[in-house]
C-alpha cells in the first residue's frame, strides 16, 4: 500500500494499472497517479482510467475526493473504462469540482459515457443531497501536442507517441527540477525520444513483448502485430538510452510474459513495473 503523506519535496508515481486490453487478475488496465508537492487536491494527477481504477486508488491509500485532476493518454477502451467509475466514486467520495485533459476525442468520450448517459442519475442524486458542484464543476478538454500548463508548481506537457490510428498523447511532468514521462500506449518513434530527453524517470508501454512459441499460431500472429502500434521492451531500452533518462519503467504487460531485453548499452535502471509500486523521481 502507497503511503500517503506527502512533504514539500514529495515527486513521484503510483503504478494503479499495468496490464494490457487482455483481462489479467495480477493486473489491472492502465493507470497511474502523479503526486507532487505538500498535500492538497492540486498536487497530484490521474494519468488514464483503465477498470480497476476506483479500487487501486482506494487500495493505494488515496482519498477519491483528493483527486481533482485526470490526463488521458488517448480514447481506447482499456484506458478510459474505468473513468465513469472514477467520475461518480470520487463525486460520492466528495469532491467538488474536476479537471480532464486528454486528446481529441476526450470530450466527446466524457459527454457520451458520463453526461449524456448519467445526466438523469446525477439529478436524481442531487435532489437526494449530493452537491452540485461535484457534477456540474467538471471541465474537459481536448489538447495537442505542445499544450502545456502549470498545476501546483509543477508543468505538464503534452507530447507526441505513434500508436496509430488513435489521437494519443505523452505527458511531461517537471517538479523542482526533477521530470518524469508517462507515455501511455505508443510504439517507438524519434519524436518521443526528443520529448524524454533527460528525464528522471519514464513509464513506457512495452506491450509488445516476442510470443511464446508455444501459443496457437493465431495468438502468435496477434501478438506479433502489436508491435505496429506498442514499443517492444528492447524498443524501450533503446529509447531511454537514446533520450537519457535515468530509470525506465516498463509497464503495459500481457498476461504471462516477463519481459526480455538486452540493456548493455544503457546506463540507466530498469524497473519492471507491478501494480501498486510507488516510484519515487
């Protein structure tokens, strides 16, 4: 379980999630919580939703109502099923008012499974006390590529990953001098190295690990053209040597498979992430 207590100099990440699509009872869908800075709502962010979130939170010690801020990295299924969930869990927990940056697309997502869908229930449970702020006072936002804003002393940045054809984004996350990238889902790409240039820590998809030989040769097939759209482990080695980051952190895991990598040629620490592990930056 996450400790929780936070001080002035407090910069690090929480792995809520670090499965893949394919469902996993080691491992939920993607998510992570950004924590910075002394206590407070604002210092801290939701990266991605994935199913499972509200439980991970709970699980890692977070108040719900705490979390006042969430980044999606792009609109595909395993990464934002769980954000309705979050959206009344943290509504009920108390929370008053909420922030939502994603890509194109993250708008329309919130509209069509929180608002159009829960509008009528969310009134109902307004005239039964619920506040209306925690409902009403959510602001969600597409952003590109560049985008970038300052949160309780700490920039975020929008940054570019190849995981066609979805509209996705990386975040930046610099804090005190210290950063850290999450990536999300994203195979490798020259841009990407350039946004982790010199980072503390990255949290990258390495979903698209080799296939056992002894699966069906469907599931082989399958598993083989994940690589047109997630980076291998060996891909996030590589970019991590060639952007300089310190310590890589390779989440995105199908069920089953351990990671293999050749990291002879980097300087840095490599860290298999599991659900739940707190990564200081």
């Amino acid at each position: 379980m996450a400790d929780n207590s936070r001080n002035p100099d407090t910069f690090r990440i929480i792995l809520l999630g670090t499965g893949s699509p394919r469902p996993n009872p080691e491992r939920q869908h993607p998510a992570a919580l950004v924590q910075w800075s002394e206590g407070g709502e604002d210092g801290q962010m939701l990266v991605d939703a994935g199913d499972g979130v509200v439980g991970q939170l709970l699980a890692a010690n977070i108040p719900l109502q705490q979390v006042q801020n969430v980044a999606l990295t792009h609109m595909h299924w395993d990464h934002i099923l769980g954000y309705p969930a979050f959206v009344w869990g943290s509504w009920n927990a108390g929370r008053l008012k909420l922030t939502v940056t994603g890509p194109e697309g993250t708008s329309a997502m919130h509209h069509q499974l929180v608002e159009s869908y829960y509008r009528e229930q969310a009134e109902w449970a307004i005239d039964l006390g619920f506040p209306r702020p925690g409902w009403d006072d959510v602001t969600v936002r597409d952003v590109p590529v560049g985008w970038s804003e300052t949160i309780a002393d700490c920039l975020v940045e929008a940054g570019p990953v190849y995981h066609p054809p979805m509209h996705a984004l990386a975040y930046r996350f610099t804090y005190r001098g210290r950063s850290l990238v999450v990536t999300g889902d994203t195979a490798m790409c020259d841009e990407l190295i350039a946004f982790c240039q010199g980072v503390d820590v990255l949290v990258i998809d390495a979903c698209a690990a080799a296939p056992s030989p002894d699966l069906p040769p469907e599931r082989r097939r399958l598993i083989e053209r994940l690589h047109e759209f997630h980076a291998s482990p060996q891909d996030c080695i590589d970019i991590a040597a060639k952007a300089g980051v310190a310590k890589v952190v390779l989440t995105h895991h199908l069920p089953g498979v351990t990671p293999e990598f050749d990291a002879a040629g980097y300087t840095g620490e490599v860290v298999t992430g599991e659900d739940l592990d707190v990564i200081d930056i």
